[in-house]
C-alpha cells in the first residue's frame, strides 16, 4: 500500500513538469487577402469602331463668278453613317488622378443629301470620309475603371457634289480638309493584364467654311471651271467602341 501511494505522489510531481517540456501548439496565421491595384500609367495603342453624324447647312454666296449678299440659304442635311480607325496615346496616373494625350485617325463614310432651296431640281450631297483628333485627357480612375473627359484639335476631310436629282448627273463638286476643336467624354475598363476597352463619346466644332465648287462639264461649262462658292457650316458627333493595348506600369497588388 505504500509503495502504491508513493507512485501516485511521484507520478504527480513529475507530470506537470513532462507537460511544461512540451513544445507549444503551433499558431498558423491566416492568409491575408491580395487586392490587385490597377496603374493606368504607359503607352497605349487600339482599334474602334462606330457611327456619327456630321450636320451641315449651305448657303450660297456666289454663283458663276456673281456675289450673293446676303448669302441664299440652300438647306441643311444630316449626313450619317459608321467609322473605324485607330489610336495611340501616353497616360500617366497620381493617386486617382488619370492624365493623357492622344492621336486618333479615322476612316469615316457619313453620307448625306437634301433639296437645294435655292435651285430647284438640285440635290446637295456631302460626305465626310476621315477625320482625326489630337486630345489632351484628365480622368479620375477607381482602380481598374476609368473616367475621363477630353479636349484637343479636329480635322475632317469632307467631299461634296451638286447633282440634278431626276437623272442623277453631278453638275460640279468641291472638296476640303477642315480643321476645328473637339471635346469628348468616355469610360474605359481594364477587364484583363494591360488590355481595357471602353465607350466614348466626341462632339467635333467646325464652324463655318467657304468652299468653291468646280463644273464638270454637264451644264455646258468648260471641265473644271468655277461653278460658284458655298458658305457651310459643319458639326460632328461621334460614339465609338474602342480597345486598348497598354504597355507600362503592371498591376501591383495589396494587402
């Protein structure tokens, strides 16, 4: 009886101290969260594609070498259609602020006509088949989606006809490159590692022009002879979808 309880003392005694020799249970920590962080900073190039209209009204203001004051109005036309073409571009990016320049080029096909008011039997036709822009951008980014508005230079290439409208027969034409301010709004989203597309919006000033217009010979004046001037007025609105490339800054992560 004795020994037993002199066993159960010992082992007592010694049990605390074996359990205090053991290592503590090791504490695993979690795994924090990864939020990836979108730079808009560095080089960009892409494609776009959509539609506008470019609104033109025409006055008369000489016909055949006689000045016309005040000018004739000849009437107004919506000359629509669809556009495709390419940008590229520099951005660069502090806190969320998001700031650019960019070059824009465009093949156009905005296509219009109306009744001359001035001559009867005549139809007016215009098409704007390119145009480019030459902006500045400032846009606020919330991570992967930015916001921006712009600014710069337009220039459009515009062609023109008169026609009779029963046969069709163009009885002169004029053409010019016209040069004006633009202003723009979009949304673009980074939607893979350095590719973002986007939506955009432009709204092209061009004020008004004098544009000669040259026979071609079908109401008996000479092949190339002045035919007269018309003062045309011009604005273009645009949408477009777009697609960006960008080179740059990577997307960095937090914790």
């Amino acid at each position: 009886m004795r020994r037993v309880l002199l066993s159960t003392v010992v082992i007592a005694l010694v049990a605390p101290a074996a359990a205090a020799d053991l290592a503590p249970r090791p504490y695993t920590k979690t795994s924090p969260a990864v939020i990836p962080i979108y730079d808009w900073t560095g080089f960009y190039v892409g494609l776009n594609g959509g539609g506008g209209s470019a609104h033109q009204c025409w006055d008369v203001v000489n016909a055949g070498g006689l000045v016309i004051a005040p000018p004739l109005a000849m009437g107004c036309q919506n000359a629509t259609g669809g556009t495709v073409g390419g940008q590229i571009g520099y951005r660069w990016q502090i806190a969320n602020s998001v700031f650019g320049l960019e070059a824009q080029g465009n093949w156009a096909n905005f296509k219009g006509s109306n009744a001359n008011l001035a001559f009867a039997g005549v139809q007016d036709e215009a098409k704007l088949d390119a145009f480019g822009l030459m902006t500045g951008q400032i846009g606020y980014a919330w991570n992967n989606v930015l916001v921006y508005v712009k600014g710069g230079a337009a220039v459009v290439r515009d062609k023109y006809r008169v026609y009779d409208f029963g046969t069709g027969l163009t009885l002169n034409n004029g053409s010019e490159t016209r040069w004006g301010g633009a202003v723009g709004a979009g949304l673009e989203f980074d939607f893979a590692p350095n590719w973002s597309v986007g939506v955009e919006y432009d709204h092209l000033f061009l004020s008004h022009r004098d544009v000669d217009f040259f026979s071609t010979g079908i109401v008996g004046v000479p092949v190339g002879a002045f035919a007269g001037t018309a003062r045309i007025g011009q604005d273009v609105d645009i949408g477009m979808v777009r697609v960006n490339y960008r080179w740059g800054a990577p997307v960095t992560a937090t914790y």
